[in-house]
C-alpha cells in the first residue's frame, strides 16, 4: 500500500460554527442532458453539498498530508454527504447556464459530529495531528497481588507465597488492540533496553516528570499514564449458596484510571475511569477478565475525548509554547508578538508566560497544525524580524532570532 499526498481543493467556503454543526458555501455543476434541466439541477445540487461536506471536513483533517490510501477513505466519507447535511438553501442568482452546464451555489449547515465519527472511524483525524505515537505507562495488579507491577519497574508482589503471577499487561494490550482499529500507532517498549537505568530508580508509580522523561526516550508525543487494579469483589457461594447456582463462583472488579498527556509540554489531554466486574471459578481468571473488559471500556472512552480535544484543538484554536531566543528587550518581544498576529496565518492570540536573558517564552493560540505554522513562521516576511526554527514537536517550537 503506497502513501498518497493528496492535496484537498477547497472551494469559497464560510466556516461560521455552532456547537455540532459549520455553515459551508460551494458550487455544484451537472450537464444538461436531453434538455432536462430539473435532473441537472438536482445533480447539480448533489454536486455542491459533497464540496460543501469536503470543505467541513477538510477543516478537520489536512490539506497537504500523506496518508495511507487517503482519497480512498475520504471519497467514503464523502459517498453519504447527504447524510451530514442538516438543512441547506440555494442562494440567490442560481442556478446558472452556461454552454450546456447548470450551476448553483448553496449555503448549507452540516453536522460536524456526525462528520467527526466518520472521519474518527477512517483515521483521518489522526492524519492532521501528524500521527502522533502513543506510550503506554499502566500500572498492573490482579486478584493474587500485593502490589502493581509495570514494565519500566516489574515487581511480582504476590498475597499467597505459593502463587506465582505473570506481568500480563492484559489492560495495555486490550487498550492497544482497540486503539490500533482506528489508526494509533504505540512505540515499542524494548527500544527502552538499558536507558532506564540514567533515569534512576522507578517505582510502578512514578512521578510526572519521569513519566515523560521515559516517553521522550522514544519520542512517543502522548503517553497515557495510570493504574489498573482487580479486586474480588465478591464470592457468590457465600452469597447465594452452592444449591442455588453459586457454586464456588466468585465476582471480580476490575478498576482502570490513566490521562493521557502531552509530552513535550506536560499538559494533561483527557482523563478517564472505568470500573466493569467479571465472574469465573478461578478469581486470577476472573480479575484478568474484570481487567480486559475495564481496559477496553477505558480505551472507549479516553479515545473519545482525545479525538474531542484534537477536533476543538484544530478548529478554535491550539495553544502552541514558543521559546525564542535572541529578544533583546521588552520592547522587542511586544513587537515580535503583534508581528506573528499581522504576519502569521492563523494566530489567534500571544500571550507572554517570561522574558529571561533574551528568551521569550510565549504562548501562541492557531488554528492549524504546528508543523504549518513552524514552517510559516521561518519563511514569512515578520517585519523586521528573520525567524530560524531549531525544533519542533507536537505542541512546542524553539526558535531564534537571526
């Protein structure tokens, strides 16, 4: 399978938003065939509100990007436009003939969280964050453990001496399968073999700072760091008797809580907690199946508020951190802000967070992805400034003033 760089057209378009829905203008075309004006208008029609649809989504997804078979996932998320469009009217002058063609332009209102869910179910999403890799950091302990365990910091805390327990990473492992069906791609823990030991000792709770000191190991930009833990919740033989179907059956609860975090910057993404129970003979059996399903039902749900925070990131606005160097004075600093607002596509805001020895620390809100604005800030005309870009992750850029 061959990466497609495909460029996405966008045609006039407004992107007046509410809440789940954008307001989008487009022009559609049909042939008249037969003098049957009313089938080209409606085909016509039909034309304009797949642009209109287009240019929805393409607001949320990218237009220069290379991604897996890219055209042929948006051109089925475009074969039911129809189905994202909540109400649409033909403006005014329209439609129009010219050498056998009708054209019209319609305004129409579509339903982005209608959008979102197929978009979300392509991976196309993913595609405009740049397809960030995920690290996993989740703490372990089933029914039979007196203690976590995790594979920065194994540590088999068995509660009866006589039994041995595995690190089985059942809560990662769920939590991958079910994040890898809509395109996240995780690091591999063994790129880790010997670089923990410069980090120090690691506990299977560690603190933020060695969180992503671990993850900036393997240049994962979101690492999802947490606990999960089983517990027997319950033993059904005691509760209802082996002579009314309790037999020696025995009730697990299985407890998942993380957040996942960016990497670069430290701010926390989303958070979530998921508690589901199991039932089986055998309570290691039953805690890893309390585990699994909690696992899965975490994935779920922290999978859905980061694509939320992602889509709100992209649309309104995503605060980047700007370190620059070489700002001489306070005078400079305030000038350089107003320049990435006139200058700079897409700068909503700049706020200063410290001026120290000529580095700038600024917080800059856009719209867009960072690498867009990394590379506009470098080739722009910002005034009087020259900017060089020195590097760039996911929500951070260090720059230098030439």
């Amino acid at each position: 399978m061959k990466n497609l760089a495909i460029a996405l057209i966008f045609l006039s378009a407004s992107a007046a938003r509410a809440d789940d829905t954008s307001v989008s203008e487009a022009e559609g075309q049909a042939p008249i065939l037969n003098n049957d004006k009313a089938q080209a208008r409606e085909k016509a029609i039909d034309d304009a509100l797949r642009h209109a649809v287009e240019t929805a989504a393409g607001t949320m997804v990218t237009s220069s990007t290379e991604v897996q078979d890219f055209q042929v996932k948006m051109d089925q998320v475009l074969t039911h436009s129809k189905g994202f469009v909540k109400k649409y009217e033909l403006l005014s002058g329209y439609p129009k003939i010219e050498e056998g063609v009708l054209t019209v332009k319609v305004r129409a209102t579509i339903g982005t969280a209608e959008l979102n869910k197929d978009l979300e179910a392509m991976g196309l999403l993913l595609a405009r964050k740049g397809k960030p890799r995920l690290m996993l950091m989740i703490a372990e302990q089933n029914v039979g453990q007196a203690g976590p365990s995790g594979w920065w910091a194994k540590k088999d805390g068995s509660a009866n001496p006589g039994l041995s327990v595995i690190d089985q990473r059942v809560v990662e492992n769920t939590v991958i399968d079910e994040l890898g069906k809509t395109g996240f791609e995780f690091v591999d823990q063994d790129v880790l073999a010997g670089k923990l030991k410069a980090i120090g000792p690691l506990s299977a709770n560690p603190s933020d700072a060695q969180v992503r000191e671990i993850a900036n190991l393997t240049e994962a930009q979101v690492v999802i760091n947490g606990s999960a833990v089983a517990v027997v919740a319950g033993d059904l033989s005691a509760i209802m008797g082996e002579d009314k179907g309790g037999g020696s059956m025995v009730s697990c609860k299985g407890t998942v809580s993380a957040r996942a975090i960016n990497t670069d910057n430290g701010s926390i993404l989303a958070t979530a907690e998921v508690t589901k129970t199991s039932l089986n003979i055998n309570s290691t059996t039953c805690g890893k199946n309390a585990l699994s399903a909690a696992g899965k039902a975490f994935a779920e749900e922290i999978q859905g508020k980061i694509m939320a925070r992602w889509t709100r990131d992209l649309s309104a606005g995503n605060r980047l951190r700007v370190k620059v160097k070489n700002v001489d004075s306070l005078k400079a600093s305030r000038e350089f802000q107003n320049a990435l607002t006139n200058f700079v596509r897409g700068v909503k805001e700049v706020h200063q967070r410290s001026l120290n020895e000529g580095l700038a620390d600024l917080d800059v809100t856009v719209t867009g992805t960072t690498e867009a604005f990394a590379e506009e800030l470098e080739t722009k005309n910002l005034g009087k400034f020259k900017v060089k870009v020195k590097n760039v992750s996911a929500n951070t850029i260090d720059a230098e003033l030439k």
